[in-house]
C-alpha cells in the first residue's frame, strides 16, 4: 500500500493507480474504501474494465441488485460477450438469477 500512495502523490490522474489501490483495500474487505477508489478510477477511465468487475462484486456483497447489474451490463458492453460469460462465472451466474 505505500508504495501506490507513493504513486498517488506523484500522478494523481491516474486511473490504473486508483484501481490498484482500490483491488488492495478489496482484498482487505474494506469495501466502502475500496468502492471510492473504483470510482475515482472509473471517473478518470470510464472503459476500465477491471473496475468495474470489481465494484460489481462489492455491489453484490453490499446487496445492492440494481447497481450489480448495471455495472454487470457495462462490463459486457465494453467485453466480447462470450469472452464475458466464460471468464467471469459469477457475475454470469447473478446475473442470470438476478438482472432483467
């Protein structure tokens, strides 16, 4: 973590920095922490799929179904779909039982 708070301070634009940060604090389960460097990272690059994954997950354990499955829909927009569904079973899986 000191080492990306180090980044951080020396470019704060962007957006692969943020999502780092954001993926260490998920992998802490501090989910509210993580979701706000998500954000900061989908603000600065809005195609940053990988943020979007995981700010999908955190909707999903904070039970949050609408978010879930808008941050679900934009991830197959910016992916092949079929790449989608093979690599990322348990966003398929939600939203298969939980999205319109």
């Amino acid at each position: 973590m000191p080492y990306i708070e180090k980044c951080l301070k020396i470019d704060s634009s962007e957006a692969n920095f943020f999502d780092t940060k954001a993926c260490l604090l998920y992998g802490l389960n501090q989910l509210n922490e993580s979701m706000d460097c998500y954000n900061k990272a989908i603000n600065i690059e809005p195609d940053l799929i990988n943020s979007y994954i995981y700010r999908a997950r955190i909707f999903i354990k904070l039970r949050n179904n609408e978010k879930a499955c808008t941050d679900i829909k934009i991830i197959m927009q910016l992916k092949d779909k079929d790449i989608y569904l093979h690599e990322y079973n348990d966003l398929k899986n939600y939203y298969s039982s939980h999205c319109n």
